[in-house]
C-alpha cells in the first residue's frame, strides 16, 4: 500500500523513478533491483494533496525495503531524508520530475528588445574591461 504523499503515482512512473536513482537505495545506497526498492513519502510542512510534481519530487525517497522499515520503526531524522534528496544531481531530479509528470514552461523572448542595442550598452558599461 503507498504511502498518502506517493499515492497516485503510476506504476511506470514508480518505475522511471527507481530508474532515475539508478535501482539504488537513497539511503544506504545499495544497489538492488527494482522490485526490491520502495517510495517513501515524507510528509511537507503544509500538506497539499494537489501539490505539483516539483513539491512530490522533493518529497519522495527511494529507499529499500530494511531501510523503509527502519525509517517507520526507529525514525531516522527528517534532515537526514531531506539531504539524500538535496544530494540528487540534476539529471536524476529532472527524471523524477519527468516521472511525476513535471512539463517545463517555455520562454519565449519578448519581440520588442534589440538585442543589438542591449550588446552595444552591455560593451558600454564593460568597456575598460573587455576592449
């Protein structure tokens, strides 16, 4: 049964994040296959059911099944989780986010700049430095 925080999750998303950590305990960094891994939610400050995938992201753990019991039976501290999740990379982050459905905005720059304009001020104000 999922934890409430890792409810609604597929299961090929469940896959991808255990994919994403590379089927190794966040915890104890074991290397297991995926069936032996499990998600541990831990619960925000302000629990939002509807929060959006970068709030689940910073939130799920991927843990194996002694470490999960640990974690339930003699509480390893909050820091603790929440520094093996600050410790992801950047590429395991934007798998998980990809995972739980995060679609990244797209930025479109604004049609009335000059950017050639913007170069010859920003050479201005650098002009001791870089001519």
């Amino acid at each position: 049964m999922p934890e409430p925080w890792c409810e609604g999750i597929s299961q090929e998303g469940e896959e991808r994040i255990k994919r994403a950590v590379e089927s190794t305990c966040e915890l104890c960094r074991e290397y297991l296959p995926r069936a032996g891994l499990e998600l541990h939610g831990i619960p925000p400050a302000i629990h939002e059911r509807d929060a959006g995938p970068k709030d689940r992201e910073r939130n799920i753990l991927v843990v194996c099944d002694p470490c999960h019991r640990l974690i339930h039976a003699e509480p390893v501290p909050e820091e603790k989780l929440r520094a093996r999740i600050a410790a992801r990379t950047f590429s395991v982050r934007r798998e998980i986010l990809s995972a739980l459905g995060y679609v990244p905005r797209s930025v479109t720059p604004p049609d009335d700049q000059d950017f050639a304009q913007i170069y010859d001020d920003t050479l201005k104000d650098f002009a001791g430095h870089y001519r």
